[in-house]
C-alpha cells in the first residue's frame, strides 16, 4: 500500500512542483468541501426522517433502509474507493466521485416514491466512497511534508468534525425552514461550484504501484451485509422461520463466505487476511465493530424519540442533540491524555461501560420525558463513553511495526465500524417495530425506542466482556508510537475511514 508522505512512486501527470504551489490553496478548499459533504450527509438525514416519512409514506423499514443505503455502500466501497484513486489518479477519482454524490443528492431531493429515494441514497453512498478517500490523499500528495501538510490535514481533520457535529442541527434548519428534501438538495450547488474549481484547479498523480482492483470483494463484502441487515428487518414482519428472513440470511452469509474466499485467492486482496493472525488487530476490529452495532443507532432514535414522542420540530430536535456531538469531540480529544495513564485497554473498556450505562439510563424514556434528565443527561453519558472507548480501540487496530501497513489498518477499522453501524440498526430497529407491533401513539413508541437502547445495553455489555478477555494489555511494547495517537505514523489515505482523523463523524452520523 502507498504511504501517506509524499511516495516515489506518485507522479504527477501535469505541471511543475513551482507550477503547482500557488494552487495548493485549492486543493485543501476542495478536499475539505469533498470531506465536508460526505461527513454531513451521514447525519443530516437523521432530524428528517419524520418528515420523509410523512411525505413519501416510507414504512418503518424504508426509514431506516434511508440512512442503511448510504452507510452500507460508503462503507463497503470505500477501500475500493481509495485504491481507485491511486491506479485511475486522484484527480479525476475525486471529481467522479463528487459527480455522482452530486447528482445522487440531486435525485433524492427530487424523489417521488420510497424506492427513488432508497436507490438515491445508495448512489449516494456510492460516490461518497469514490470521493472521501481521494480527499485526504490529495492533501497528501500536493501539499509538502512538514508543517504545511500538517495544518492542512489538521484542517481537514476539523472540517470533518463539523460535519459529523452540524448534521443534526443543519438537517433541524433546513426541514422546519424549507422542506426535508433540503438537506439533500443543499449539495447540489455546494457540489457544482466544487466541482468546477477542482476542475479547473487540481492537477492529475497517480499510483505506479497498484496494479488492479478487488472489484469482486468489494462487491461481495457489500450485498452480503446488505442480504443479512435485509433479512434481519424482514424477521419483524415475516418470522426468523419464514422464507422471506431465512432466504436473504442465508444468501448473504454464503456471499461473506465467497468474499472470505476471494480474498484468500486475490494477489492484491481487499482486505489480506493475514493481518487477522495479529491479536491486537482481530479483536479490537471486532470489539469496534460490536461497539457500532449499538453506538451508531443512538442518533437515529433520538432523533425518532424527540420527534415522534416529545413533539419537537426538526429544528428543536437538532438543537437538542448538538450537546451530544460535542461530547463525543470532548471524550475523543481528552482520551490520549488519559490512554497514559490507564492504559489503552482499561479506557477501552470503561468507555463501553459507560455508554452501556447510559443506554441502561436512555431506555427508561417514557411519552413524557423532560428533555434534562430523559435526553441530555443519558445522552451525553452515552457520547463521552463513545468518544473514550473509540481513540484505544483505533491506537490498538492500527497500531503496527510496519508502516506500510498503517493506511490499510485505518481503513479496515474504519469500514468494520461503519457496517457494524449498518447492521446494528437493522437489529435494534426490529427489536423496536416487534416492541411497538404496529402501534404510532406516543407511549408505544417511546417503549419501542426504550427496547431498542436496552437491546443496544445488552451488546454493550458484551463488547465489555469480550475487550475484557481479548484485547492485548497493552500495544506499547510492540510500537511505541502507539501509545499516543499524535505521534504514530500517518495512515494511508487511499485506505483510510475517511473519518477516521475523528472519532465523531463515524459515532454521530
């Protein structure tokens, strides 16, 4: 895999270095739009899904399939995305990419029926994993080493945490000003103007180094966690016996298990699974992804709960979840200081515990909750716990005694925490609709949404026990920059989560 500083192998197809330095302000303004963009629309949608919901008459699984659409394609495509950049050239990766996320938003704002705004969302997902990539690897590879990439990606780096933190209460202004399709339609001009400075600006590099693309993995590991989050919501209606579960079950485990088999066989696999031989990087990959199972359905039935049960408009109930955000940002920032003090694992552990407290706190909720002590105050336990535990489960996954391996590390941590997310949703939302059984009136809705944060307590719970057991006491030894996160080697950006630089815009879609 390419390195995040500047490769021998990268070469530039236009322009002279003295050429290209007066562009470099460019570069980091479209970069930063493109990370802006993709970070945002992960949340943006969450405050308006009520209103989609009344509008296109999505049933109570099409909601959820609204955010699914989107995080399942980012997800899984996303490493296929950054190794395109590298073989095809980041300039024009990022401006397809744009394109399509562009045109996709353009296409959902304008839906008519829930199936346009489903295949939308898709697309959209689609072109942000085609995009998020090429925005960190073109920082990379046109801003110098030394302190100006530094406050480059710095920047990049905050843009994403507003984006991950605004969703909420941009989404909250848009529908209660405008109309829901807002919070898509808004990236389309943002989108265009991008578009055309990248256009005319950027300069084309490419990577001499990668040779192909694991086109077939990335697709398998894709439909299969689709086919299985599908089968999991169709068991609500259908029954775990019925056909209807046991068949998209079913075939979506037969295509993990292709997936698995391709990339044993692949020369330049996806995902290489020796990496997995390592302790370190097995089970703090599975311990974020069981984290994600419960931590990324949090903002969706918030969102839900607020709305739906306590009657806020979607601009009340952006505001009412901003706290929650920067909560996550606080636990995030202050965990380095405290990983020196008690260890990676231990704060790892006590992280979980406390967002499985808040849960255990958030499933109480009734249909006449105040927002100080049914929203805030279990909302806010539950984030900092997200944020704590997220920053050791990242230093132990990606923590590595060859360098070249950091990128690829980054970026399989990444994607196993986003389609944990996926998945997790997919449960606890059945876990509410069985809780709920078709009934809308305040009180059976806010013991739905209660089922679903004890259900997200239970896996909480397990992730504690399972770190507890599994994950290494410590990664210092093997890599000593390990132990504080400023100071490891920088992941490779075209297989980087491209949210990765913050925890945030991953926990608080």
């Amino acid at each position: 895999m390419p390195q995040t500083a500047q490769p021998a192998s990268s070469r530039p197809i236009s322009g002279s270095a003295a050429a290209e330095a007066p562009r470099l302000w460019a570069v980091v303004l479209a970069a930063c739009a493109g990370q802006f963009l993709v970070v945002l629309d992960v949340s943006v949608v969450n405050v308006a899904l009520p209103s989609m919901r009344a509008t296109l008459a999505l049933s109570e699984t099409g909601l959820q399939w609204v955010v699914n659409a989107y995080t399942l394609t980012f997800s899984g495509l996303m490493l296929l995305g950054g190794r395109a950049a590298d073989l095809f050239g980041r300039k024009r990766v990022f401006l397809t990419g744009l394109a399509l996320f562009t045109a996709a938003s353009l296409a959902g704002g304008l839906a008519q029926e829930p199936w346009h705004l489903l295949a939308a969302r898709g697309i959209q997902g689609t072109g942000a994993a085609i995009l998020a990539p090429a925005t960190l690897t073109l920082l990379t590879t046109s801003v110098p080493e030394g302190p100006a990439r530094t406050k480059a990606v710095a920047t990049w780096s905050a843009v994403g945490a507003g984006g991950g933190a605004a969703g909420g209460l941009v989404g909250g202004v848009l529908t209660d000003a405008l109309s829901w399709r807002w919070v898509l339609l808004i990236n389309v001009p943002v989108g265009v103007l991008v578009l055309a400075a990248a256009a005319w600006w950027l300069t084309e590099s490419r990577e001499d180094s990668v040779r192909r693309l694991d086109v077939p993995g990335a697709l398998l590991v894709t439909l299969g966690l689709g086919a299985v989050a599908y089968g999991i919501v169709r068991t609500d209606s259908a029954g775990w016996a019925a056909a209807g579960s046991l068949g998209p079950l079913a075939g979506g485990l037969l295509l993990l298990a292709l997936f698995v088999a391709v990339e044993a066989r692949s020369p330049e696999p996806l995902v290489p699974l020796r990496l997995f031989r390592s302790r370190a990087v097995s089970a703090a990959n599975a311990a974020i992804f069981i984290n994600g199972l419960a931590m990324f359905a949090m903002w969706y039935f918030l969102s839900l709960y607020t709305q739906n049960v306590l009657d806020y408009t979607p601009l009340q109930a952006g505001l009412a979840l901003i706290p929650h955000s920067m909560t996550i940002v606080l636990g995030s920032k202050i965990a380095p200081f405290l990983m020196a003090r008690t260890g990676d694992r231990l704060l790892a552990v006590a992280g979980a515990a406390m967002a499985g407290a808040g849960y255990v706190w958030q499933s109480t909720m009734d249909a006449d909750g105040a927002y100080a002590t049914t929203v805030l105050a279990p909302g806010v336990l539950m984030a900092l716990g997200a944020g704590l535990a997220a920053t050791p489960l990242a230093t132990i996954a990606t923590a590595t005694d060859d360098p070249g391996e950091a990128g690829l590390l980054s970026g399989l941590f990444g994607t196993g925490r986003t389609m944990g997310g996926a998945l997790g949703l997919a449960v606890l939302s059945t876990v509410a609709a069985a809780r709920t059984d078709g009934r809308h009136d305040p009180a059976s809705l806010a013991a739905g949404y209660g089922s679903a944060f004890r259900a997200g307590a239970v896996l909480l719970g397990a992730c504690v026990l399972f770190m507890l057991v599994a994950l290494p006491r410590t990664v210092r030894d093997r890599n000593p920059a390990a132990a504080d996160p400023a100071a490891a080697p920088a992941a490779d950006p075209t297989s980087a989560d491209p949210t990765s630089a913050d925890p945030t815009s991953a926990e608080a879609p």
